[in-house]
C-alpha cells in the first residue's frame, strides 16, 4: 500500500448510472469578501489547504502547505485591525526540512483550554515520517514551536495525520495515519503526556485487519459523548470504496472497531471519503464521498442508526463539478448543513454550499458562494468550513487572490 493516497483522489471513481436527487436552487445573497491573500514571497505562507480554528478573542489560525522562510509551510495568525479596517497576518512559525522540524502540514489546528495549538505535519521530523508539534505563546507576544512526537520510530506509523487532530477531557490528543500500523493500512492513534513531561503515543488501531476492513484513514476523528471515536477511511470495506467506522473503548486500555458503512454499495453511491465526520443530536452521522454518486463528482451523505445498524441516505449527489475534497461539514443549530466542494459552482473554480431539510426525507441544495479564478477571488476551497455565532462562515482556498497563492476568505449572510 502506498504510503500516500492523497495522489489518486482525483483519477478514482468509475461511470454510473444517473439519478435524480434532490432540489436544487440558485445562490442566495450572500457577501463574500477576502480577508488575505497568501504571497510565497520568502515571509508570508502558501497553498492553505487546513479548517481554520478561532480563539476566544476571535483571532483565527491555521496552516499553508507551503510558504514561509523555508518554503516548507507555516502556521498563520489572522487578527481583526482595530476599527474594523480589516486583518492583519501573522507568520507564528515557518516550518523547516532540518532533520529536527517537521514539515508540508497538511492538516489544520486544535488549541487547548490554555491558549496552546497542535497540530501534525505529514513529513520532516527525526525519522522524516512527520511530527506532532505544539505552539505556546511566550512573554512579549512571541510564539515557540516544540515537536512533541515524531512519527516512524519503530515502524508502528509512519506519514503524519493529514486531518486536525482532537483533544479528550483528560487534554490526549488524538488521530489518523493513512500509512502504517501492524497491517501497514493505517493507525488511529493516541497520545498522553507523561507524568514526568512528554508525550507517549500508543495505536488504538491498525486498519486492515481482515479484507474487508477500512484501509487509509486520512480524515480526522470526533467523539460522543459515550467517548467512542468516529472517522472515514478512504479505501477498504466490503466494495473497496471507503468506511465509516467507529471505535469503541473497553477494558484495560483496549479499543473495538466496528464498520458502520462501507462505500460503493451500488451504482449511484459514493466512494473514497477523505473528510472526517460530524454527528447532530440524535446521533445521525454526515459526511462527503470524493469520488462516485451518479455523476462520478462526489456525494453528501447521511448515516442513521436504525434497528441496530445504520442506514444510508444520499443528501445531495453532485454533478458538474463537486470534489468535497478535505472538507468536514458543519451543522447550524436548526439542522442546516454547510460544506466546500473544490471544482462546481457558477465559474468551476469551487463553491460554498448549504443543505436544508425541505421535508419528506429531502433536502434542498443552495450555492452561498461561487470562486472565481480573477486575480482577487480565491479558488479551489479544500478546507472546512468555520461559523460564528452571527453566521458567517470562514474558510481558505488552495490557489487564487492577488498572489495566486491562496486565500481566507468570509462568507457572510
């Protein structure tokens, strides 16, 4: 198994039979604006691919795959200009291939109670299999980075998380390799500070495991409140298209997978999520397929638990144009769910979209905004969505802005 299958998402997915899903509807009034434009000008970062986090102040940070004094990528900081005259950019940390740091983070932030953020590079690091780093904020407004676990020591795991990872109550981190592991299908991964300082990670599991099982895990996890795990695996399961599973903790530190769905059951299904998950209330899980449905560009789909097992619905198949890419959807609190999708919309350069439930099992499918490849517009959204408590939604694309090297953009209703 390669050890990145990042490389094939787009050539995956074979012709289908089509199917009529669902109301469509033209985009509504929605104001989107560029709050930076990345220049790879030796400073600033590049290609931002990661969900941006925000603190309590309303500071956002996030990671460029590329960019910064060593052209390695970075972490950013965006923080509102006093008297609402814009953002100003902070380079926090620029990412070096010096056999100590890691480097290319795919993945994006998660910070801690105290202000602290981890995250993952895919490389670099002692063994160059990547690292796990955190970022603390010294006196004098400065910012330190520490690699705090390098991938690859003894072959358990190898290629860091290519999704944000998580924290549990106790402050664990956790994640997903899509390489690795004792059948070389990937890892779920833990790690714990140690009594005496440092981090010790342990695997919860290596997919792979039977032939049916989910292989190359490259979406990030979420918790229940049970604290059982949920994610997607982009390869595996019964037809070979993907899974979504579920781990489970039991005694003495041990941990149960259990398949919950496996992607390509049919023609007009969805095949190879590279997002993670998200559950509402009643425990109903969503997600994206990269590849299939009836036009081959991608799915949204529904997970709900029934008798036992779970049952999929297909919210929106998209066709066109789609590739909901790295992007984990959002819910707002009325059941509305909000997503990315890297080719589609008015000008193909990507779009941002919302579903809402129109009653009778259907949902009705809205474009809020459609990139343009113009010189100041963003393109190629492959990151999540993140929402304020006003409703705005902010994200980053790959390419486009003033400098071709992406942008964070706002969406506002």
């Amino acid at each position: 198994m390669p050890r990145n299958v990042r490389s094939t998402k787009f050539i995956l997915g074979l012709a289908v039979f089509a199917m009529s899903v669902l109301t469509a509807r033209p985009a509504s009034a929605q104001a989107e604006a560029v709050l930076h434009s990345f220049n790879n000008n030796g400073v600033d970062g590049s290609v931002p691919s990661s969900t941006l986090v925000s603190d309590a102040s309303g500071n956002f940070y996030g990671t460029t795959q590329f960019g910064g004094a060593y052209n390695y990528g970075t972490v950013f900081e965006l923080k509102r200009r006093p008297g609402g005259a814009g953002w100003a950019e902070e380079i926090l940390h620029s990412f070096n291939n010096n056999g100590v740091d890691g480097y290319t983070p795919y993945g994006g932030l998660v910070l801690d109670s105290a202000g602290n953020l981890y995250g993952a590079t895919t490389a670099g690091g002692a063994n160059g299999d990547g690292a796990v780093y955190e970022m603390t904020l010294q006196s004098g407004a400065s910012w330190r980075e520490k690699i705090i676990y390098d991938f690859g020591y003894d072959g358990s795991t190898y290629g860091g998380p290519e999704a944000a990872l998580i924290f549990d109550s106790a402050g664990n981190l956790y994640g997903t390799t899509n390489g690795g592991g004792a059948h070389e299908g990937g890892t779920v991964f833990e790690l714990k500070q140690r009594s005496g300082g440092g981090w010790a990670e342990e695997v919860l599991y290596s997919f792979g495991s039977n032939a049916t099982d989910g292989t190359n895990p490259i979406g990030g996890l979420i918790f229940d409140a049970a604290g059982n795990l949920y994610g997607t695996t982009f390869l595996g399961g019964k037809f070979s298209a993907g899974t979504v599973f579920e781990l489970s903790p039991g005694r003495g530190g041990s941990w149960s997978e259990s398949l919950l769905y496996s992607f390509g059951n049919g023609g007009d299904d969805g095949q190879h999520p590279l997002a993670g998950v998200v559950r509402d209330l009643a425990g109903n899980i969503y997600g994206t397929t990269n590849n299939g449905g009836a036009y081959t560009w991608g799915t949204v789909f529904e997970l709900s638990p029934t008798g036992g097992g779970w049952t999929e619905s297909l919210l929106y198949t998209f066709s066109g144009g789609g590739n909901p890419v790295l992007c984990p959807l959002i819910l707002d609190a009325t059941g509305n769910v909000y997503g990315t999708a890297a080719d589609g919309g008015d000008a193909t350069f990507g779009a941002v979209f919302e579903l809402t439930p129109a009653g009778g099992g259907s949902w009705t499918y809205t474009v809020l905004h459609s990139f343009d490849n113009n010189g100041v517009d963003g393109y190629a959204p492959y990151s999540g969505l993140f929402r304020d408590g006003s409703g705005n939604l902010y994200g980053t694309t790959l390419y486009g802005g003033t400098y071709g090297g992406g942008t964070v953009f706002e969406v506002k209703p």
